[in-house]
C-alpha cells in the first residue's frame, strides 16, 4: 500500500513548463507521490528542479515514451493513478527541419501512454485520470480580429501543430472508445523562468545581453498570445483536479502582442537593467527570412475555464516581463550551462554516478 493519495506520472517534467508543473506539484500536494518521467533530450534539463531533487514525494525516471516496454516497465513499478503529459517536441523551426521526429515523439508517443492507461487501468477507471496538455496551434491561424474557443474546428499548418492536433484527437478517441476519463487544455505562448533559449523570448534577452544581433522574422508583425509560465501550471492543478471528463479548456492571458513590439519592449527592459542608453539594444534587431508557413496570428478566449472552473492569470504582462528578464540575469550558470551544453551531464553527475 502506498503512503501517498495518488502516484502521479508527470511527462516531460525536466521541460520549460514541465519543470513548473512538477515543481508546483511536488510543493503543493506533499500526499501525492509526483514521478517526473523524461527522456532528457536536448530541452529536457533536471537544473530546473535542483529545487525538488531529494524531497520525498518527488522522484525522476529517465524514460522514452516513444519505448513502448519500458513505459510498460515503469507503469508497473508505480501503478499510476494519473498522468499529465507534457513530453513532446515543442519547437516549430526543429519540425521544418525534422518532422519525423515530432510524429514519433507526440503522436507515436502519446498513443503509447494512452495504450498503457488502458491496460493497466484495464477498464476499472475509479479515481484515473490521463491529462493531455496541448497548444492553441492546432487551431491554426487567425486574420487581424477573433478568438480561438474550444468550438474552433482544428487546422494546424506546421509539422509541429499537426502532431499536437493527431496526439489531441488520440486522447478523444481514447475517451470516446474505451471510455478513459482524459481531460485536455489548449494553451498559447508561455514565458518565464527556465525557458530554453530557442524560443523568441529567451533567445532575445541572451541575444541582448550578448550584444548579439536579434533574428526577427519577416517583417516582425505576427501575433502571439502571452501567458506567464506559472499561471500556465496553476491552469494545469485547476483543470487536473476540476475539470469535466472529456473536455478540453483553452488556457491563454488575453494577452497578444505583434513579435516586433514585444522585442521592442524587451530591449527597452534590458536596456534599463544593463545600465545602457534607451534605445542602444534595439540596434541589434535584424529581419531575418520568415518561418516557413508562419501563423500570422494566435489569440485564445479563455472564458470558458475562467467561468467554469475561476481559473485567472494573476500577472500582468510587463510585470511577468520584468521577473523573467531578472530571472535570466541573475541564473547566469543556468544560462551557462544551456549553452555550453553542461546541462546535459547533470544527469549522470547527479544521477548514474552516485
Ligand atoms: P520543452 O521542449 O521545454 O520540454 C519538453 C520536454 O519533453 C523535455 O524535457 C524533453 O526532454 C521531453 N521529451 C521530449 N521527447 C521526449 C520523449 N520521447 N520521451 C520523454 N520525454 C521527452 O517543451 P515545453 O515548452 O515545456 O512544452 C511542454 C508541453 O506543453 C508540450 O506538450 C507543448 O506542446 C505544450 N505547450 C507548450 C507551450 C509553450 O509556449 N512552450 C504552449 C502550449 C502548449
Ligand atoms: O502557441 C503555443 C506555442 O508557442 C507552443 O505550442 C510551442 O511549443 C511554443 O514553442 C510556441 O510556439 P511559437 O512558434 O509561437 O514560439 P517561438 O518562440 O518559436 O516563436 C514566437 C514568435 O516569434 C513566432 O511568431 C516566431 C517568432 N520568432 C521566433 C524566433 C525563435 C522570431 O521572429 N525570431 C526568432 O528567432
């Protein structure tokens, strides 16, 4: 018999968002026993729960989902009682350049954690839950006005949005044909601490503490919907412990802004921080080709999880802005060691070596 109340797998939980949701967990609910199961790819970094290593209701399992009997292995070391997954390919310019990769990881991938649910829940679904966290993308790509609901048919366009849109309708079918109890959400951008450095928002700041030129592409005036990282993982406890069977929630901040004022914006934060002339960082911004197939705009209407379940964001845009930005600059080994690719050894040093 267990100590704890539940055991839950969290996927991808050494990821951005991951990494909060594991922390919030294993924080908040000291009777639930929280495995952070992860293959640690190239954005997969345990630095980003040195915080939890050790605590004891909190444990870390290096794991593939895409290998189907070592999943099978760790369903029966720990008899899951739910599972959020958050393990996937995340980055659009890598599923242009891979998208292979992307089918593997969060179609292939998702459908083998599903099919585990299956058999070792084996019908008897009393207190289970398999909670699919998923992006705004598969909605596709809005004109200058109107929201993405939870009604908008699905018509993603990159390789990326297509994989998080086949994994979604993996989890429906898997509600709808053997009656698992899943429960999904649709969220847009996130920013915040432990973001690996690709994404716009943190490549920027490194770029502009770096003095290093800022890659905008086409012509800066794609939208995007901001939503700070921890209100993501508060949206996540909401909607893991209320959330109706079956349903999916958008999660987002009414929050867009075109990507070249955003970079704008930065500059002029880091500007101030770094002692420089208002002005001086912007220098730095240069057009660069357009991403293949760019969404021109994503903007999300979260009323629906707002008026079910209360869920709202508790930060203002250019306060989260400034956390994040402070976040980076004073976690300059973390940003080191992303870089340098030290990251990477944590694992063994921490790990398989003691
Ligand atoms: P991330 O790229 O930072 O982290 C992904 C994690 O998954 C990494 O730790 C990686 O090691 C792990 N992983 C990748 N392939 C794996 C595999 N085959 N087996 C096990 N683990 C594997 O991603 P993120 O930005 O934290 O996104 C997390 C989830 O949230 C994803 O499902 C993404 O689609 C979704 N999402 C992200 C955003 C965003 O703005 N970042 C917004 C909405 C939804
Ligand atoms: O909307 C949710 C999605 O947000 C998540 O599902 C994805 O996992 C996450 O990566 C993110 O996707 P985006 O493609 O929107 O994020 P990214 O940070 O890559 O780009 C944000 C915008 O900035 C986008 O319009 C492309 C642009 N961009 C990005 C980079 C990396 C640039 O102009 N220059 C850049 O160097």
């Amino acid at each position: 018999m267990s100590k704890f109340d539940k055991t839950i797998l969290v996927t991808g939980g050494a990821g951005f968002i991951g990494s909060h949701v594991v922390r919030l967990f294993v924080n908040k609910y000291a009777n639930y026993k929280i495995v952070n199961g992860d293959a640690l790819t190239y954005a997969g970094n345990l630095e980003n729960l040195k915080d939890v290593q050790g605590k004891p209701n909190y444990a870390f399992a290096k794991i593939d989902i895409t290998d189907e009997a070592g999943v099978e292995e760790l369903f029966n070391q720990y008899h899951f009682d739910a599972v959020i997954h958050l393990a996937a390919e995340s980055h659009v310019d890598r599923s242009i350049l891979d998208p292979l990769a992307f089918v593997k990881t969060n179609v292939l991938g998702t459908a083998i954690l599903l099919n585990a649910c299956r058999k070792h829940w084996n019908g008897n679904y009393d207190g289970k839950l398999f909670y699919h966290v998923s992006t705004d993308e598969v909605y596709g790509s809005l004109g200058e006005t109107g929201f993405f609901t939870e009604e908008t048919p699905y018509d993603p366009h990159s390789p990326y949005s297509a994989s998080k849109a086949a994994s979604d309708h993996f989890v429906m079918a898997y509600h709808d044909t053997y009656g698992m109890p899943v429960v999904m959400s649709n969220c847009s951008n996130n920013y915040g601490s432990h973001h690996f450095p690709e994404k716009l928002i943190p490549l920027m700041i490194n770029n502009i503490k770096n003095n290093k030129p800022l890659p905008v592409y086409g012509k800066g005036e794609n939208v995007r919907d901001w939503l700070f990282v921890e209100d993501h993982a508060r949206a996540i406890d909401t909607i893991f412990h209320n959330g109706k069977l079956g349903a999916s929630y958008n999660v987002g901040g009414f929050n867009e802004w075109k990507n070249i004022d955003l970079v704008h914006l930065l500059c002029s934060i880091m500007d101030k921080k770094l002692g420089r002339a208002e002005g001086d960082s912007a220098k730095l911004i240069t057009y660069v080709k357009d991403r293949a197939g760019h969404d021109l705009r994503y903007a999300i209407d979260a009323t629906k999880l707002n008026k079910e379940l209360g869920w709202s964001p508790s930060l203002q845009f250019e306060e989260g802005l400034e956390k994040t930005v402070e976040w980076y600059l004073s976690n300059e080994e973390w940003i080191n060691h992303v870089t340098s690719g030290d990251y990477q050894k944590y694992y063994d040093v921490q790990y398989e070596k003691r």
